[in-house]
C-alpha cells in the first residue's frame, strides 16, 4: 500500500512538464527582450533573424504550455476513475453475499458447539483450528478495511465523490462491514478464552488432592457461556446480513462507474 499509484506518477509529470514549459516561456521572453535591445544598437541582419527564430520559438512554447494545461484536469479526472474502477473490482466486490468472514465465524462455532457438548481432545483440536482460520479472516478483514479507506482517500484527491442518490447504501454497506469486524473480534476473544480455559483443565493438578478450578469454571459458567457466544455470534450474522443486503442494493443493477462516482461540485 505504500507504493504511488502509476496514474499519479503521470500526472505528476504533466505537471513538471507543465511547469517546465511555463518557466521555458519566461526564460525565452527575457532572452527576447535582451535581443531586441541589441537589435536596436546594432541593427545586425544577423540579430533580425535570431529574433525571428527565438519569436517562433516562444510562439511554440507557449502553445505547448496552453495544451498540456488544458489536458491536466482531464488526466486527473481519468486516473481517478482508474482508481474507482479497482475500488470496486478489488475491494467492494468482496462486501457481497459471499463473505468469507460469515463462513469462518460459522465454522468456529461449529467447532464450540461440539466441544462443549462433548470435551474430547479431538474436537478441542479441530476448535484450535477453526479459531487460528478465524483469525486469519479477521486479519485480511481488516487488512481490506484499510485499503477501502486509502483508496476512497486517494479518490478525494481526485476530486471524486460518490453519487448522492448511491451514498446511503455504500455508507450503511461500509458501517456494517466495520461492525462486523469488531463483532469478530470480539468472538474470537470469547472463543480463545473458553478453548484455553479447556486446554488448563485438562492440565494435571499443580498439587496432590488440589482442586481443578479451571474444570470448575467450564462445568459451572457452561450454559452462560454458550449463550453469551451465540448472542455475539448472532451479532456479527446480523451485521454481516446489513452488509450484504446494501452491498446487492447499490451492485444488483451494475450501475457504471462514472454514475457511482462524480466529480465534486
């Protein structure tokens, strides 16, 4: 994410070249100006035609500099769309019905539901990996999190915003995939708390005769800790439903991009 975007490269150097071309027109209209006072002196046929030329020359730059001005707001305006384009091919394409994070979130609960039915070391195992393929989702979660804002961050640059009539749904689309990171994340920890409270209790005692007080804890906050998991888990469904449901509502009618997002006003 920390490399220039090639549009912004080129419109970086239209530009400089922009800029060169202006300072050249100055630096040639001095030099004009300093002939022309020779000229007057002198008389030379000589200096005549090297003023002709140099006339010529600052006539060319200067059209050069009108031209490259003229196409400056045009390339911005393209490369900004370039960069719509990937935002939503790359990016909100992934906010849809098919989210990754609801199908690792259901697998780990998957995996709780059968270890707290049955504390076997088979299935603490498979709960192990259920939450460690979790975790990896919540990461690129937040990972995709990160590149949405940067990209909608380099379209402002553009001087590109989104349509009014689409706003509501992509705001409503992106506050739900928000929230429905935090309630991952907020699973997961509830999730890797109870698993390592399983792995101590199937720990020996410190000491002869002394009490297994993580096996306590399992078999007495058993019915409130599944609840507790379920309600958060129903959260996150809930968020990732809003999420999806906006995501069909701005996407279904494939409206075209220069639509989705206009140039501010």
């Amino acid at each position: 994410m920390s490399e220039k975007p090639p549009g912004i490269a080129r419109t970086v150097l239209t530009t400089c070249l922009a800029g060169a071309a202006g300072g050249g027109i100055a630096c040639l209209s001095v030099l004009l100006g300093v002939w022309i006072y020779r000229m007057s002196e002198t008389g030379s046929a000589a200096d005549w035609v090297s003023v002709a030329c140099n006339i010529a020359t600052v006539g060319i730059a200067w059209a050069a500099f009108k031209v490259a001005r003229s196409w400056l707001p045009q390339l911005t305006t393209q490369e900004g769309y370039k960069e719509a384009i990937r935002l939503v091919n790359e990016q909100y394409i992934e906010l849809g019905p098919e989210s990754y994070l609801a199908g690792h979130a259901e697998k780990a609960m998957q995996a709780f539901r059968a270890v707290n039915e049955e504390d076997h070391p088979d299935r603490i195992s498979a709960c192990t990996t259920a939450l460690d393929e979790l975790l990896i989702a919540l990461e690129a979660g937040y990972a995709l999190q990160r590149e949405i804002k940067e990209a909608r961050f380099r379209l402002s640059t553009y001087g590109l915003t989104v349509a009014g009539r689409y706003e509501p749904d992509l705001t409503r689309m992106s506050c739900a995939f928000d929230d429905a990171l935090d309630s991952s994340q907020w699973l997961l920890k509830l999730l890797s708390d109870d698993l390592r409270l399983r792995y101590e209790a199937k720990m020996p005692p410190l000491r002869y005769n002394s009490l297994n007080w993580s096996a306590i804890k399992l078999a007495l906050r058993k019915t409130e800790t599944a609840e507790g998991m379920e309600k958060q888990y129903q959260a996150l469904m809930e968020h990732l439903s809003t999420m999806a449901d906006n995501h069909t509502a701005l996407f279904s009618h494939h409206p075209p991009v220069g639509r989705l997002f206009i140039l501010k006003k």
